[in-house]
C-alpha cells in the first residue's frame, strides 16, 4: 500500500492517481484486475469519495481502466493499435509477441469479388488462406486471405508462425505498399466464433482490406475478425 502526502501543493486526487498509474504500468496491477472500490480506497487513504472518483475519472479517460457495470473498475487490457495490415508490425509496435496457424489454405475458384479486386480474369483461381492470429498466445483475429493463383509457393510452404509479407518479399521479391480498407463493426460466423473460443453474439470489428504491392498491382485481399476488446484503430494526423 502507498501513502498520499496531505502536506504536498500536488492534489491528493493526482497523487493516488500517479500511484495506481504506476502500478499499472509496472505490472503491480495486472490487466483485467479488479481494483478496490470507491469507499476502500477514500477510507484506506483518508480522502473523500470525489478524490477518489476524480482520480478514477482521468484513469479511465486515459484507458487504463474501465467500469463494468454491477461488477466494478478494472485495469484495462491494452489494445492494440490496427493501422498496419501486417500483423507482425501490429504486435510487435504494440509491444506484444505475434504467432500464426494456419487452418487451411487451398487453390480455387475466383469469386466475383475476387476477380473485381485483384483484377483476374473469369474463370480465374485464387489461393485461399485461413489464419488464426496469436498475440502474446492469445487468439485474437481470424483472418481469410485471398491471393491471385501466381503466388503459388504458398501451397507448397508451412506457414506457421511467418509473417506473409516477409514471405512475399523474399519468395517473390514484392512489398507492401499500402491498403484500400473497410471497417464494420459485425458478429462471428460460426467458424470465427469456434476459433476464437466466443458466442456468436460477441460484437467484434470487421476489416475488408486490398492490399497493393509497390508496383501498384493488388497483392491480395483479405477479411479479419478482430476482438473488439482487444484492438483500436487510430487514424493519425497528416
């Protein structure tokens, strides 16, 4: 337990503030923890309930905590910022460890979106990759690729635990180069909530993404279900 300086010009409401904040980000307090209440806290450290709830406000403000309703306040889960189609980059920027398995991959038929946003002709093929994403073990994101039939090699490749875009690069000498991108909000299939371990019923973020190789061709097309506690997307400024 921390002690609050009644003597010190800083508000007794920022300093328990510093002091939870601190204990969140150096791990004393753990992600999903319950913390103690209101009146614990005004009566453990002798400050009114206002103090204590201005201290509250400001953490929650700042995402670090959360209310649940009837249950109480918890330490957040950090979320892990989307922007960036390659999940690798998106763990990695996010401080958390990515990893991969692959559910199935085959080769066939181009749908019509396929053929309209990879620009195939009918009748084409496509190769087809469903992947389970992992950040820190956890599965978080259920992710359908479809690439046009010349990136062939992914057929033939065990791709667990590897990033695609290091893959297309060294196999085929391609690279990212940015992302035309949808976001919806959508409930699992049946398939995605199996995966992921969820009811049907969770609410969850869904991005369509085509995504284009530096020559400015379509590299492939891709849908994602994301926990929709677990990520955030961040538009920066330009």
């Amino acid at each position: 337990m921390f002690e609050l300086d009644q003597t010190s010009i800083v508000p007794l409401y920022k300093q328990l503030k510093d002091r939870i904040k601190e204990a969140i980000l150096d791990g004393s307090l753990k992600p999903n923890q319950k913390i103690p209440s209101e009146l614990e806290l005004s009566q453990t450290y002798q400050i009114s309930r206002i103090t204590v709830r201005n201290a509250i406000s400001e953490l929650v403000d700042e995402e670090l905590l959360e209310k649940k309703q009837g249950k109480g306040t918890f330490v957040c889960t950090p979320k892990i910022d989307v922007r960036s189609p390659n999940f690798t980059i998106m763990c990695t920027t996010n401080h958390k460890i990515p990893s991969s398995k692959i559910i199935k991959v085959q080769k066939q038929p181009a749908s019509e979106r396929d053929i309209r946003e990879l620009n195939l002709v009918p009748g084409g093929e496509v190769i087809y990759l469903l992947r389970l994403l992992f950040a820190d073990g956890e599965p978080v994101m259920v992710e359908h690729n479809f690439f046009p039939d010349c990136f062939s090699k992914l057929l033939e490749t065990d791709l667990a635990d590897t990033s695609l875009y290091a893959f297309l690069r060294d196999q085929y000498g391609v690279h990212f180069d940015g992302a035309s991108k949808s976001i919806q909000i959508a409930e699992p299939t049946e398939l995605e909530a199996e995966l992921l371990g969820i009811p049907l019923s969770t609410p969850m973020m869904m991005i369509r993404e085509i995504v284009y190789s530096n020559t400015g061709e379509p590299l492939h097309r891709t849908k994602q279900y994301l926990l929709g506690d677990r990520f955030k997307y961040v538009i920066p400024k330009k």
